[in-house]
C-alpha cells in the first residue's frame, strides 16, 4: 500500500511510503524540491546534515540536491550568450528556489510532482522561459525521478541538468565500485587518469567526473551494511561525477547531463528548441549483497 502525507512544520515536507516494502522517501518543495530522507526497512540510503539545513544561508550538503541549468560551476560563474554576460553560481538555481506540488497519485507507486517555472531572478541569469517537472516515484526498493524540460520561449534553450545524491556510507575502505568508463577527469587537478576501477575513497577529497562512459548505469556495494546500490538514467546523461570527503559519511555518485562549463564550451551540451520540451529519466535502485 502507498501513502503520501506531509508535515506543516517549517519547512512543509512531503513524505511518500511503500508499506510493503517498508520504504519512505521525505522531500522538501520549498526548499529546492529537495529529498531529505530515503529509507528502505529502516536504513537510512541517504547522508544529511539536518544541522546545515537548518540554516538557509549555507549550501546544503545530503540529500539530493537538483542541478540546473548548470552543473559545477563556471569560470568565475559567468555564462556567456548572445554578447551578454550572466551570473551563475555553483550548480545553478534550481536547488535553491521553491518548487510547486502540482499532483500527487498512490496507485502504482507513491508518487508527488513538482514544478518549476522561470521568475524575474532567474531571467537575469539564465535569460530563457522554462518550465520544469519532476516527478518522484516511490516503489519497492527504487526511487524513479522523471523529468521534463520545457522552453516556452522563441530561441533555442541550453542547459545541463544533474542531481547530486550524497549516499551514506561509513566504511570507504571496503566499498567497491562499478563505472562503465576508461578513464576520468580529476576536477580539483585538471588532469586525466586512466581507470581500471581502482580508486582510493579514503583520500583527502575526489572529485572526479567520467565524461566518456559506455552505460547508462552505475553502482557500488557497501559491505558494511550488504547493500548494493545501482544508479540508471536515461540518454540525455553522459556524465557520471564521483564526489566524496574523508571523514564525512558519503559517497556522490552523481548523473550529469555534461561535464562542468558545458554552457560555455558547448561539450555535451544538451539544448531544447523553442517551444518544446525534452524528457529525461534517473532511477536509484538499493538491493542487499
């Protein structure tokens, strides 16, 4: 049986559940269209920092984050179109403005869909008419995001799209990862390495991004907890950034449309024409070992 409640709490909170399978997914529209919390037969699937959270003027760190209409960053955060020069900060805007519940259903799955449609901020920017609507899904053990992307103006839209999921993970060390690739971007270093599946997850930092991947699937296993989790997504993902910090009890395996500065190099650069749409889809599938 599905469910979907929600608290009034600020800040408002959505909640979608599977009672068979014993999985709850919490999401947050005010604040990003943010889900917070995924658990499935009580383990938390994601990291949070409910502390950080709580304070709107820091970037929130777990969770799963929404990227749009850039993913990373830009060279001192400027796009650069049609002769003019806009500012975009890490990520884009997406994650950080309220998102509207346009519907919400429980007959085949648990699932709420939210909208985002340009403003006047969002114009100064990213000078394009969009709208955006994502649809989470919530059934058995999987979370399914489907999204549409639609330019309500009259010239052809660019864009890059990515969700940013920050798994929980305890012990690194005995983590094993699949990524359908040959070799990465070290995005702190600029350099590229070989990839033989080999990665040492107790450094420091990684932030590295597989832009040239052969998939459309990754996963990893956690033999701390037996938990294998498979992250999928449809063509318009070319992208596959993997983010994670020592002593911090994540692991990002993130879905990117294209790889940082795509809006102003044009690499993997994902465009919509005037007066359409595109859709898209990820899904993040958790399994025992």
């Amino acid at each position: 049986m599905y469910n979907i409640s929600f608290t009034p709490d600020r800040p408002l909170t959505y909640h979608l559940e599977d009672d068979q399978s014993l999985a709850r997914l919490s999401l947050v529209p005010g604040r990003g269209g943010l889900v917070t919390e995924w658990t499935v037969q009580g383990q938390p699937i994601l990291y949070f920092d409910r502390e950080r959270f709580q304070d709107p003027s820091l970037s929130v760190r777990g969770g799963i984050p929404i990227l749009f209409p850039i993913c990373g960053n830009l060279p001192q955060d400027q796009f650069n179109h049609a002769g003019k020069s806009y500012r975009l900060k890490q990520h884009g805007f997406a994650r950080d403005l309220p998102w509207e519940v346009i519907g919400q259903q429980t007959q085949d799955n648990a699932r709420l869909d939210l909208r985002l449609s340009h403003n006047d901020a969002t114009l100064e920017a990213f000078p394009f008419a969009f709208e955006l609507v994502f649809s989470y899904q919530l059934q058995g053990h999987s979370l399914r995001i489907e999204q549409r992307i639609a330019n309500l103006g009259d010239q052809r839209m660019p864009f890059s799209l990515g969700f940013h999921p920050y798994f929980f993970c305890r012990e690194k060390l005995g983590i094993t990862l699949a990524i359908p690739a040959n070799d990465y971007l070290d995005q702190k270093t600029g350099d590229c390495h070989g990839y033989d599946g080999q990665l040492n997850l107790t450094s420091p930092e990684l932030d590295l991004a597989f832009t040239q991947i052969s998939q459309p699937r990754a996963h990893f296993i956690d033999p701390d907890r037996n938990l294998k989790i498979e992250v999928s997504f449809s063509e318009l993902y070319q992208t596959l950034v993997l983010w994670t910090v020592a002593g911090k009890d994540y692991l990002c395996l993130e879905p990117w449309s294209g790889p940082r500065n795509a809006l102003n190099s044009g690499e993997q650069l994902a465009w919509v024409e005037p007066y359409s749409s595109r859709s898209a889809w990820v899904n993040f599938q958790v399994s025992t070992e």
